[in-house]
C-alpha cells in the first residue's frame, strides 16, 4: 500500500489552531497526512501539534522557557523559524514531508515564507495569507512559494474561510502527488541555466534551439534581480551545472541602485564552485528605472533613453559610467579561477545598442570593453567578436564554447 504524502501545516497555534486542525481534517480526507508544527510561543495551543512549540524552540537554539522569561516577537520569531526551518529541512532531506502550508497576517507570513524560502526547490510551498493580495516580494522572494488570498482573516473558521483553507489542502495534496523531479532529463548532462532580457530574446531563442540539438536543456532566468539570484541560487543547490549566463543588465543596475538589482553574489556563485560558464555582457549598457507612466527622471534627462515600457525607463550609459559596470564585473569574477569564457560582442551588447538602436553608442561600448578586458583574472579565455549580442552565429558560438567547456 502506498504511503500517503505528508505536509507540514506551519501555524501559531494558540490564535489557529481550529484553522490548523480543519487543513488536518482536509488532508487527511484527501488521504494525505498533517505534520502540524506550532511556531506559537506565548499563549496556549487550542490544538494538538506534532512538531510542538517546545520542540521548535529547543530545534532553534533556545529552550522555550528561556523565551518565556521575557517574551516579545522579536526575540521569539528568528528562534522559532530557525527550529521550523532545522526540523522541515532534515525531514524533507529524508523523505519523510512532501509539502508545506503556512498559515499568516503579516508577521505570520513573514515567518512562515521565511521557513519556506529555506526549503529546496520543486517542494510544494502553500502561503495562505492576508499580505497575498498586495506586493509578495518580500514573501517569495527567489523562491517557488504559491501565495493564496485568505481575502477574510484567518481568525475563526466560517463558511468561507473553510473553502479558501480546504482548497490550500487539496493544492497541497495534488502538488505532492506529482513524480516529476527536477533533474536533466539526459543524466549524463547537466541541466544549464542561461540569464536572458527583453533585449537579448532573438539570441536566447537560438541558443535555446542549439542547446537542444546537442541534447542539453536548459532554464532561462529573466534577468531582472530575482531572476539572476534564483539562478545563482539553483547553482549552489546543486540543481544547475553550467551557465550561459547571457545578460548582465543586473549588475549595472545593482551598481546604479536600480530596478534589476541582482545582489551582492550575482556573478560570483560559478566561479566559486568552478562551474562551467560562458559569459556575454548582455543588457548592461543601459539601466531599468521604474518611474511613473511615461515620467523622465531630471537626473537623466541629458541622456538618451527609451521607455522599455510606460514605467520602465531605460537611460543609455555613457563612457564613463558604463566603465563603472565593466568594474564591477571585474571585481565580481575574481571568483572565476578558470572554466569560463567571456564573449564581446563589440558592435553591441542588446538590441537597444547595435547598429540602428535605440541606444546605439559606439564610443562608450569601447570604454566599457577595455575597461572590461584591463581587469579580468587570467583564468577567463576572452573571445571578442566584431557583431552583436543576437548575431545568430555569435550566440551559436558562445553555446558551442559553453558544451565544449563541459565535455572536455
């Protein structure tokens, strides 16, 4: 007989544990079965937990008492989600959870995504929450969390909260039916992740299509912040094993504070695990600055610009600044020791800049490519090509670079 699935239900339990105890009683109709985990700390739990606050606290670093001597949230929360996240983690690790449900206000979902957020990629992650309606950014973050609309708070059952808690059941029951793993389907290849932009999608069109006809598959990341840092992230969870990483519109935007940030690691993570990786300063010669419709911000009226969309604003850089990206990256692939090429397309890095953009300028593309080449380590082979970023056969070389890297 099969084993039914089982998924974590993460609730305080002294204000939802009848909401907590209802997601029991739907899983186990369903024929799964609840793990509950209570991260309450100061009131009585008014339902039965399998994973206690007392066990929790102890799984975090701090017997429960010790929190009890002088209680706030902000003592009590990072112990209890560090103990949620040390107990889900080994039990996942083991096979023996299959999914998670939180249950959450603001502070509630804060913690409980943050438990989530530690748990691998591809596990079922359920936020039932009131903050689902608004900006869940901070909420999901990189991670693959399904946020649902509590719409009414989740405080005492009601017909209507019933059938938003039973539904967040039965997802998380069907989700953990799924065998589907995330492996390369070809084990004897790695899965590669590629970076990719708006202004790159002609060129990452025919490196998908050459990818494929080697037998290789491959996630695209819409480089835009949490799309760089999720593939970093799936590097170091061992679930990418080569990068074309094709756009760095992140780190000139991390360098200018703006809106495709992508964090301190971006750019570091293959290096230091000595990944193969096929690198093309794509999308960086330009930033991505949201503003109202339409709305060019003073500081930048005196360069040329588009709008990438009515509150996306795209200013050109000039030489100088696009020098201070080209730096950037150099300080960042110090990481890289070797395994890696770097490909220049010298007649510009994304539709925006090649001949006949929008934001074609030549004389700061060759500041920026000498800045680039004077700083690199020298375990980086550079590679310059006298075309741009989407040449069909500039991208079907960056690709046979990257597979000659992992086959050699």
């Amino acid at each position: 007989m099969t084993q039914p699935k089982v998924i974590a239900v993460l609730a305080t339990l002294d204000t939802k544990g009848d909401e907590a105890s209802y997601i029991r009683e739907q899983l186990e109709k369903l024929g799964s079965a609840a793990l509950v985990c209570d991260m309450g700390v100061v009131g009585s739990p008014s339902a039965t937990a399998d994973v206690t606050r007392e066990e929790l606290a102890s799984a975090g670093g701090t017997p429960l008492e010790e929190l009890l001597k002088d209680p706030t949230r902000e003592a009590a929360a990072p112990v209890m989600i560090a103990g949620a996240i040390q107990v889900l983690r080994e039990k996942v690790e083991a096979g023996t959870v299959h999914g998670v449900i939180g249950l959450g206000g603001f502070q509630g979902t804060s913690a409980c995504s943050q438990v989530m957020r530690a748990l691998p990629y591809g596990l079922p992650k359920i936020m039932v929450s009131t903050a689902a309606s608004g900006d869940t950014s901070s909420y999901v973050d990189i991670k693959d969390i399904t946020m649902m609309f509590s719409v009414g708070d989740i405080l005492g059952l009601n017909p209507f909260t019933r059938k938003i808690l039973a539904n967040a059941a039965g997802a998380a029951h069907g989700m953990a039916q799924v065998e589907v793993s995330i492996e390369a389907q070809a084990r004897d290849k790695p899965l590669i992740g590629m970076s990719n932009l708006g202004v790159l999608t002609q060129g990452a069109l025919v490196a998908l299509e050459h990818f494929a006809e080697h037998g290789y598959e491959v996630i695209v990341f819409h480089a835009i912040g949490s799309g760089g840092r999720a593939m970093e992230q799936m590097m170091k969870e061992g679930i990418i094993g080569a990068v074309f990483d094709y756009a760095m519109g992140e780190i000139a935007d991390e360098v200018y504070g703006v809106l495709r940030a992508g964090g301190p690691e971006r750019l570091t993570v293959a290096g230091d695990l000595g990944l193969p990786q096929v690198l093309c300063p794509g999308g960086a010669e330009h930033l991505g600055i949201l503003v109202e419709p339409n709305v060019v911000p003073d500081e930048w009226k005196d360069h040329n610009h588009v709008f990438h969309s009515p509150v996306v604003f795209v200013p050109r850089l000039g030489a100088d600044e696009f020098s201070r990206v080209a730096h950037d990256i150099n300080k960042r692939l110090q990481h890289t020791k070797g395994n890696a090429v770097l490909m220049l397309p010298t007649d510009g890095t994304g539709s925006y800049a090649r001949p006949g953009g929008d934001l074609r300028d030549a004389d700061s593309d060759a500041a920026f490519f000498a800045a680039l080449k004077d700083g690199l380590p020298p375990g980086i082979e550079v590679v310059e090509r006298a075309t741009h970023a989407e040449d069909p056969a500039f991208v079907k070389e960056c690709v046979e670079r990257l597979i000659a890297l992992i086959e050699s």
